[in-house]
C-alpha cells in the first residue's frame, strides 16, 4: 500500500483528538451517485405515501432538500428517523468500499475489515425530536441494546464514518463532538423518548469543548468508537441528509446479531464484498 494515500499526521490526530476530517474526500461523481440513490429510494417511498392515502402527491419535482418534508407534511409521525435495510444499491458500493478510504481505514484497524452492520443514511427533518441525536458514544448503544458488557465494548477497534449529501451546518444538525473524549471508559447511557444520552452529570463538564463538525458533500469525517458526540437538532427549513458507517476489526466479534460484510481481507479474500452488483445483491446484517 503506498503510504502517499495516507493525509499527513491522520493517525496522530486520530489519537489525540479521536476524529480526523478528510475535505473534499469523496469526488463528486461519487456523492452524486449517492444522492441519486436516495433519490431513489425517497421515489419509491413517495409512490407508497401516495398509495396508502398519506400523501396527496409525490412531489417528483421538489428539491432533494424538501421533499421528505413535503411528502411527510400530513403524517410526520411516520416519518423513518433513517434507513438502513435500503442501502444495498449499487451506487452505494463506491462510497462503503471506496479504495483508498479502506486504505485509510487499514492504517488505523489493519488488514482485516468489515463493514459493521450500522449503515445509515438520516433525513434530519426541520425541528424534529425524533432526528435529534443526543450526546452518546457508540460504544454505549452496544452496550444499551445488543446486551454486550462494558468491557467488550472497550476493546472493540472500531472507526466510525460521517459524511453528509447536502451541506451540514450548526444551524441545520450538523455533528458535534468532544475532542479527546475517546479516551474515557464507556459512561453511563440512559433511555430517553427517542435515543440514549449520556446523563447531563457526566457530560456537562466535558461538553464545555465540543466542536461543531461543518461539512460540505464529499467530505468525510473519520472518528473513534467511544468519542462522545451527538447530532445536533436541525433548525433550518430543508432537510440535512448525511450517511453515517462503519468499520470494524473483522477479527472480532460484532456484539450485535448480524455479522456486517466483509471490506478487506488477506485472510478470507474470497469473502470480500467484490462489486456494487454483489452489494446491491447482499442484505443488511
Ligand atoms: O447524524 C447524526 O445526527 C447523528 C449520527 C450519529 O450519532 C453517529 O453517526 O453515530
């Protein structure tokens, strides 16, 4: 693997800090084939709304930043936070196996890398509770809902992935994160409406450093399993998409049921997720 490929200090910044931004990342034929999946998917989902009497039109013509709204605008209550099982499409594969970012990835995880089965794309709806993702670290939610213990969860060698389709901002729910926060153990999670939050006691005093992540379509943003972070709450009028991911150490366990899909592999490379056909060919889990 050339080294050239690798941003200068990633690794030391990723250790200090437990993020590192890469701008202008993904080229835009990428972010454009992801978009126009989604696009796709929101199609479909208009045809069903429009099907079962929830929307009164499919909104063909509306920009991709509204038109979740428009369709939802009579059942909000309805709207999916995010999808997940959907992301197995073909123009998805060039942004979950792209090259050089798994090369990025094996610098920090090694040669041995899955896909963890946590792929997301988010619709965050203007002023929508259910979108806004309180302050947590990753760690805690495998913890919460997958019954692994504290422990295993620390060991997990895990890079989380963030990028967003359209530009992400403070005013529209960007993430923010606590630089160096990936260095505490996990901390108590508890069970709010929509997500879980770490207890204001324990994180007050640390969110006094949080930093706003702003990025724009094609950059991405890497960062540990166990930094606190949260989605902040989206109080502009359009809707902030973005795809968040995975990858794991393939070595060890997932903690979860599903066994995600292998991205990188010198020990099983005949089980490596080869093409975007094969992906879209695959399902969640
Ligand atoms: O996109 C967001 O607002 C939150 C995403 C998140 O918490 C994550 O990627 O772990």
């Amino acid at each position: 693997m050339s080294t050239e490929i690798i941003p200068e200090n990633l690794l030391d910044d990723f250790d200090t800090r437990g993020f590192v931004t890469l701008p202008n990342f993904f080229t835009a034929d990428i972010v454009a084939a992801a978009q126009a999946a989604i696009e796709t998917l929101v199609d479909e989902h208009a045809t069903k709304l429009v099907a079962a009497g929830k929307a009164n039109a499919t909104h063909a013509d509306a920009a991709f930043e509204t038109r979740w709204y428009q369709l939802h605008e009579h059942c909000l209550t309805e709207a999916a936070d995010y999808l997940r099982a959907e992301l197995h499409l073909e123009d998805l594969f060039g942004v979950f196996f792209h090259p050089r970012l798994l090369d990025i990835v094996e610098t920090v995880l090694g040669n041995e890398i899955r896909l963890y089965p946590n792929y997301t794309v988010r619709p965050k709806l203007p002023n929508h509770e259910p979108t806004a993702v309180l302050w947590h670290q990753d760690g805690g939610y495998t913890e919460h809902w997958h019954k692994a213990n504290n422990g295993d969860v620390a060991d997990i060698r895990m890079l989380n992935v963030w990028s967003p389709l359209v530009p992400a901002r403070v005013e529209n729910g960007c993430m923010e994160f606590i630089p160096g926060s990936h260095k505490l153990p996990l901390l108590p999670h508890e069970e709010r409406e929509f997500y879980l939050e770490i207890p204001p006691k324990h994180i007050e005093p640390l969110a006094k450093d949080a930093v706003a992540i702003e990025l724009d379509p094609g950059d991405v943003v890497l960062f540990h399993n166990m930094l606190c972070h949260r989605g902040l709450s989206n109080q502009a009028k359009t809707i902030r998409w973005s795809m968040d991911w995975r990858y794991q150490d393939a070595r060890q366990p997932t903690l979860r049921k599903e066994n995600g899909h292998l991205a990188k592999s010198l020990l099983h490379p005949n089980d490596v997720v080869q093409s975007a056909s094969e992906w879209a060919s695959l399902t969640f889990g």
